[in-house]
C-alpha cells in the first residue's frame, strides 16, 4: 500500500552513460578551479567524511565513505549533494572495477532527492581535473616529464587530460607492480591523438619512473610511504593522488606544501598528512600544532590551499627549484612541489557545478581496442557505461 500523498514528485537516476552524455558540455578543469574558488571563499559546506571500512569474507579491504557537501554561492540556492565512492580492493580478480559508486544530488527547499547519478565517471575526470590544476599553478613552467606510478583507472584518466592540459609533456614513465597493467596504460596512452611527439617508457621500479620527471602523480592503493626525497630531482611537483605514497621524510623537505581542504586532511587519521599532524610533525597553515599535541623539532607547516593559489592569496611556485606537494580530500590527491613534489585530489560539490565544453573524438577503431584496467570490453558495452569509460576526458565522442 502506498502511503506517500505527493506520488508526482520528480527524480532521475542516471546509469554512467546518461553521465557522460550529460558531460558532453563539460570544461572539467574550469569546473573544478570553480568549486575550488567557492570553497577558498566560504561558500561551501562540507561535514566530516563517513568512513565505514572492513574485510570482506575473501580477506580483501573494503571501504564505505560518505561525503555530503554544498556550495552555497551569494544570490544563488544552494547546491546540496552526497557521494559515496565503495571499494574492494579484491574487484579486478573478480573481473569487476575496484571502485563504484553514487552522487545523490537534493532540492534545496524541499530536502527531496532531485538526481542519484553513477559517480565513478565524475570522480575519476574531477581527479584528474585537481592535478591538472596543480601542474598549471605549482609545476615549474613546460614541464616534459610525467611519472605515473600506479596504472588503474585513475592513471588513464590523467594521462588523457594532462596530455591536453600541459602540452609540453614529451615523455611518460610508467610503473606498476603487474606489469601487464603499465604496458595496458601504455597501449591506451599510443592511442591518444596528443601522442605523436610523446614517448612512453615502461619502468623497473617506482625510483626508476620518477627519477628525471618534473611532473610525478601516484595513484595506488598503498598505505605505506615509499618515494624518499633523494629520489626526486629539484624543482618536481607530486600531486600525491592516492596520499600514502611519500614518506614523511619527503613532505618535510618539500619546499612547498598545498592541501585543497585543511580541516579535512587535519581531520583524518588514515592518511599521511593526517598522521602527521596528530604526531606533531605537520602544522597547520596557522603555523599552530593540532589541540593537545606539542609540536616537534623540524615541524613544517601547510602553506596553503589550491583555492588560495588560484585566488592568488599564495604565489604558487616561488622558484625553480622549489618541489611542492599539494593534498586534496575526498577523492585522491595531495601536491608538493620540492626542493622535490606531492597532491591529493577531490573537490566535493563539484557534481553540481555549472560546466563548460571541451570535446574528445574517439574513433569507433580504438573504441574496439581499449579495454579497462580489470576487464576486456567491447563497444557496445562501453557504450553502456564501463570502467574505461570514465577513464576518458569528459566530452566523449565517437566516430565511424
């Protein structure tokens, strides 16, 4: 028996396909620099994450988070929305993506949901979008060298953008623990139309891929840090994706430290950054230890946010040879520029921004030939919505 008395009401749930069909419009990097202005600014909401994590009955790791979010701009209703990005790290043997999830868009008046929309296709391009940026404002000018460690989904997403975002990049090393996954992302990369001035180089090992890049991006899945900071040449920006991948010790000699959300990284205990503030080592932008920690000898302090950089409350790189990481919550990243480099990506709220158009033409041959990170696919089912979907820059066209 139905008891609701208002059966008219509207709401859209819309498959990864409707997603990227309504992405068609879409300036991702203009988008994020956006939301990231608002947020810089004040006008937005963003409550303490969700986090409910486990192991599954196989023995894998698996997470549940929960971000809700608002931009509250002057003049304008807010724009009110929830993501939840699940993971389970043992999905690619299973021959399914490792991460899904939804965006849950609400009526600011009513509270009623509006829009619940796949949000893995977002996620992915916004990351990317965050790096983008920081490789505009805190990567030393016509950088050429890009390292990727990690080579999922997350990889290919910014390989696609960075290639169109930083033209002259002229080399891409790659690195991954299966191999078979790097010479994937290196087939995926061959298949770019921005390629034909770019090599790519299949490394041995993580301090091989990032020793002469100027630009280093991890995206993995590690919790434990391991890129020191005598791997990484002067001058080098890490935006640190996937968070855990820098030691301390490298964070503590970047020349500059970016976070996109001080609260949220001073509020998670799970990762580097937050680690580190707990343990006296990493102060806040106020140069201030956390409440009830004593500060130790050779404490660094955040110089800013990313939002602080494009409103140009901080200079961005000051020199050369400054290296820099930059963190961004609530999806991957972090970024440093050093004396060596980090960056950590996600913008909440992003989802409901107003976007713009870039278009990316993808001939129905190399449709044929991608496949994802876990799984082969055809065309008609990236068409229906897959993982290598989102692994495309937004505005995804095809060709006969």
């Amino acid at each position: 028996m139905d008891f609701e008395q208002y059966p008219d009401s509207h709401f859209r749930c819309l498959t990864r396909a409707d997603v990227i069909e309504a992405a068609r419009d879409v300036d991702i990097v203009a988008a994020v620099a956006e939301a990231l202005m608002l947020h810089s600014a004040g006008q937005s909401v963003l409550p303490e994450e969700a986090y409910l994590g486990w192991t599954t009955p196989q023995g894998d790791s698996a997470r549940l988070p929960a971000m809700p979010g608002a931009l509250v701009q002057d003049g304008r209703p807010p724009l009110i929305g929830m993501k939840t990005i699940n993971a389970s790290i043992g999905n690619p043997g299973r021959g399914i993506p490792r991460t899904q999830g939804f965006t849950l868009l609400l009526d600011p008046e009513t509270a009623r949901p509006l829009a619940l929309m796949e949000a893995a296709y977002i996620s992915a391009m916004r990351t990317a979008a965050v790096t983008a940026l920081a490789v505009r404002h805190l990567a030393v000018e016509e950088p050429r060298q890009l390292a990727l460690l990690g080579c999922g989904a997350l990889a290919q997403a910014h390989v696609a953008l960075l290639l169109r975002t930083v033209p002259t990049l002229r080399r891409i090393s790659l690195y991954d623990v299966a191999p078979d996954r790097a010479k994937s992302v290196a087939r995926y990369i061959a298949l770019l139309p921005e390629t034909a001035d770019v090599g790519t180089v299949l490394a041995d090992g993580p301090r091989e891929a990032v020793r002469d890049a100027e630009l280093v991006v991890p995206v993995t899945t590690v919790t434990r840090g391991y890129i020191e900071p005598d791997w990484l040449r002067p001058g080098t920006l890490v935006c640190h994706v996937s968070l855990d991948d820098l030691t301390e010790a490298a964070v503590l000699s970047a020349g500059t430290v970016i976070v996109d959300d001080w609260s949220l990284v001073r509020d998670d205990p799970r990762r580097l950054l937050g680690r580190m503030h707990r343990a006296g080592t990493l102060l806040g932008p106020d140069g201030t230890p956390r409440e009830g920690v004593t500060a130790r000898p050779g404490a660094r302090r955040v110089d800013g946010t990313l939002g602080d950089v494009l409103a140009g409350r901080h200079p961005g790189r000051r020199d050369r040879d400054d290296g820099r990481t930059q963190d961004t919550p609530r999806s991957t990243g972090q970024c440093l520029p050093v004396r060596g480099g980090h960056q950590r990506g996600a913008v909440p709220g992003t989802e409901s921004t107003r976007l713009r158009h870039v278009p990316f033409t993808v001939k129905r041959d190399m449709l044929k030939r991608m496949h994802g990170t876990d799984e082969h696919i055809g065309v008609e089912t990236l068409r229906q919505g897959t993982e290598t979907v989102y692994q495309l820059p937004a505005g995804l066209r095809t060709e006969a």
